[in-house]
C-alpha cells in the first residue's frame, strides 16, 4: 500500500513505542519520514528497520525543549525535501502520577517544555510552510489525560489538556488555508513511556516514576477491553488522520483506549 508515496512527515519522538510504530507504518505506505529526537541509539535503529523494510527515513536529533533545534528539524526537512506534508508532535514525557503538592516547579517546567510548548514551536515553524502549499497536515498527540484528570499528575494532565485546546484553536485558524489540525488521545498503551520519562527528565524525574498501572491488575477494573493498547493500533489512527482519507476532519480530538472513558 503506497498512499502517502512522495509525501514527506516530520514526526517528533519516533524513536520509541507509539512514535516507532507510526515512523514504520508511515514508511510502508510510502512517505519519507523524518524523526526528531533525543534518543539517539533509539533514532539510529529505527531508520535502520525503516530501511530494512524498504522504506526511508532520517533521524535529526532535536530536543524539542530548545528552540534552535526545532528550527534545525523544520529548515532540515524542507531544505532536504522542499516540503512538509504532515507534521506529528509526538515527543512527551511524563510526571510519574505524583499530585500537586509533589509537584516541583522545575518538574512542571519540563513536562509544560516538553508536551505543550514543544508542539507550539515546531506548528509555528512548520504552518508557513503548509499555507504556501495550500495544504498540510498536523496531528498532536494527547491523551485521556487530556480530556479527564483521572490518569495522571497534573503537570501532564495540564500539558495534554493545553495541547487539545492549542489544536482547536490554530485547526479553527487555518482549516479554510487546506490545513487540518487534530489531536489523538491514546489510553494506557504498552510503551516505555515511565521509563523513558524518568531517563530524560534526569533530575525532575519524581520518584514515583515508576507508578500506577506497572502492576496490570487494575486494568480489568478501569478498562473495558481488559489489556492495554498496542502501539501500532494508535498508529493506524494517526496514519488515517494524515492521509487524504481525512478530508474533512479538522479541530477533533480522537479517544483510543479500549472503552476507558466510556465508564
Ligand atoms: N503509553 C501510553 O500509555 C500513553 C497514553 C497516552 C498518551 N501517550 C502519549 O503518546 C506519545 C508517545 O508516548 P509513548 O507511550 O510512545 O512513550 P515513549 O517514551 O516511548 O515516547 C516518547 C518519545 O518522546 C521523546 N522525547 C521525550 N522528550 C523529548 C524532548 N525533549 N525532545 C524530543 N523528543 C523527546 C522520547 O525520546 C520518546 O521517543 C506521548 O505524547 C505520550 O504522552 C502515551
């Protein structure tokens, strides 16, 4: 299947769980993919199985907390391919579950950085370049911690809050410009993301990283479909949102969690 054959995505955190499996499903149907990252083995390895499996991709590293390296992802991709036809703001860490009273300034200073901030830059430096296309796509990735308070701290819980509010609004700004701006919302999916959090986050990192839901048994309790999500299954659902078969879908915020927020 070629359908996003010649079309080129930006994708930031690729490297690991939900953003690997999108990078390797965007690749075998045919777009070129280019990864922002801070892991760089991660970053390495996944270009490698792209291109293993006959698809093409290039990592840059970038660390979305610092503004010359967006600008380096952004000006590296068009300068490389001309254009931007999808970008996906992957990249995010997490506060480890730990409340408000626990909260550090400089923890909830990274997670903001990181997960709502990060997304703002690479839109600010990506839009120019989908209004002189007349065309784009953008898909941010929340969560159900952006749409409830139930599922985690509150740094977390604010910054993917904050991420939806931010993609309505620049989806009403430019849905008449040919670009549609839409948020996923993952549930508990079977990713490192604690693990990686607490490596990346360094001294922010709460104690508590580890948290809630490493022991499996309150998933039969709280979800529906009783086991987590697998990464490639959010990445099917991202991989429909960039591709022309979303013709008409802008602002949305799309819930993925095997009946979580049902109950
Ligand atoms: N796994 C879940 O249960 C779950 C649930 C809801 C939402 N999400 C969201 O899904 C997305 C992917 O998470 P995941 O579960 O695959 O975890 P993950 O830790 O594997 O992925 C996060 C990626 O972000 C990258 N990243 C972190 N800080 C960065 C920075 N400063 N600059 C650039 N990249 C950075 C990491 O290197 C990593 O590749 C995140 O936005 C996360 O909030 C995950």
């Amino acid at each position: 299947m070629a359908e996003l054959k010649g079309r080129v995505i930006v994708i930031t955190g690729g490297e690991t769980g939900i953003g690997r499996s999108t990078v390797e499903l965007l690749a075998a149907r045919g777009a070129h993919i280019v990864i922002g990252g801070v892991l760089d083995d991660e970053g390495a390895a996944t270009v490698e199985a792209v291109k293993r499996q006959g698809g093409s991709a290039e990592y840059i590293r970038t660390d979305v907390r610092f503004l010359d390296q967006v600008d380096n992802l952004v000006e590296g991709a068009v300068s490389r391919h001309s254009k931007i036809d999808a970008l996906i703001n992957n990249a995010a860490v997490f506060d480890g579950f730990v409340n408000v009273l626990e909260t550090t300034d400089g923890l909830w200073e990274q997670i903001m950085n990181v997960n709502l901030r990060g997304p703002f830059w690479t839109c600010r430096a990506v839009i120019p370049h989908m209004l002189k296309a007349g065309s784009g796509k953008i898909v941010n990735i929340s969560s159900i911690g952006g749409i409830a308070g139930y599922a985690d701290g509150p740094a977390y819980t604010a910054s993917k809050h904050g991420l939806i509010g931010f993609t309505k609004q620049i989806a009403c700004e430019y849905a008449s410009q040919g670009i549609a701006i839409n948020a996923v919302c993952p549930g508990a999916i079977e990713t490192n993301v604690r693990g990686n959090s607490a490596k990346l986050l360094g001294d922010h990192a709460p104690a508590k990283m580890g948290g809630a839901g490493s022991d499996n048994s309150w998933l039969a309790r709280v979800v529906p479909a009783n086991r987590k999500g697998k990464p490639e299954e959010i990445a099917e659902l991202i991989a429909f949102l960039v591709s022309d078969k979303a013709s008409y879908i802008n602002g949305q915020s799309f819930v993925i969690d095997g009946g979580w927020t049902a109950k």
